[in-house]
C-alpha cells in the first residue's frame, strides 16, 4: 500500500527523483542522499511498513527481497568481497528517520564496532 505522505512510497511511484540503481517486483533500491561511505544503498519494500515493529508474516518475502537485494548490489558494487554492512535502525533512538522501511548497504571503507 502506497502513502502519499511517505517520502519514500513517492520515490517508488516516481514523484521524487532519485538515483535508482536496483528495481525487482518486491523492493527499490536507490542511493542516500547524505552517504556515510562511498557506497551507501537504501533499499526499500515497494508496499509502504513504517517500521520493524510493524511486520507481520505477510511480510516475510519483502524482507527476504531486501537482503537478496543486498547480496546483488554489493556484487554490482564491488565491495562483496572487501566486507560491507547492512543496518535497519527501528523507531527515532535506533536514529530511524524516515518511517518506511529501509536496509543501509554500506561499504567501499573500513567499518568500525560497536556502531555509533
Ligand atoms: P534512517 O535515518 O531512517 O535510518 O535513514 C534514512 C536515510 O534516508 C538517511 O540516510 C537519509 O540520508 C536518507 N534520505 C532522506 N531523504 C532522502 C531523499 O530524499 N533521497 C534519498 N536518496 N535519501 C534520503
Ligand atoms: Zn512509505
């Protein structure tokens, strides 16, 4: 289900522009604006869930499509091999900011633990 209010339900119906690298049935997959690594991917469900909190079983294939996703872009990216990270923060103090769900792919640099 589509939001009008979701920023990111209007870049899968294409009213905001965005640099789009990956699109499949399921999910969307597109660079952050503001990155935090040389490679740094959001992919997205195409059908809106604000957060986590909010999946049910129905679910389960979109979440699956994300890190399939995943897997694909990191090939696509070249970081597959060198290492990289893939983060879902849930609710404003994991530092969630847009409220449709989105997995960060992150890498082209070292990452650190334990995660600010
Ligand atoms: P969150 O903080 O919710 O985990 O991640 C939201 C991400 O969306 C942030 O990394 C932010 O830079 C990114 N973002 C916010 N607005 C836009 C936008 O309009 N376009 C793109 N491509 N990324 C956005
Ligand atoms: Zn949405």
């Amino acid at each position: 289900m589509s939001q009008t209010d979701c920023l990111f339900c209007r870049i899968v119906a294409g009213d905001i522009p965005a640099d789009i690298i990956y699109e499949s049935d399921r999910v969307v997959a597109f660079r952050d604006i503001n990155p935090q690594a040389p490679t740094h991917v959001l992919i997205i469900p195409r059908a809106h869930v604000s957060t986590i909190n909010d999946m049910t079983e129905d679910h389960s294939p979109d979440f699956a499509a994300l890190f399939l996703a995943a897997r694909l872009i990191a090939q696509s990216e070249g970081i597959a091999d060198d290492g990289y990270r893939v983060v879902m923060n849930c609710n404003a103090g994991a530092g969630q900011s847009v409220f449709h769900v989105h997995l960060h792919l992150l890498g082209g640099r070292r990452m650190t633990w334990p995660p600010g």
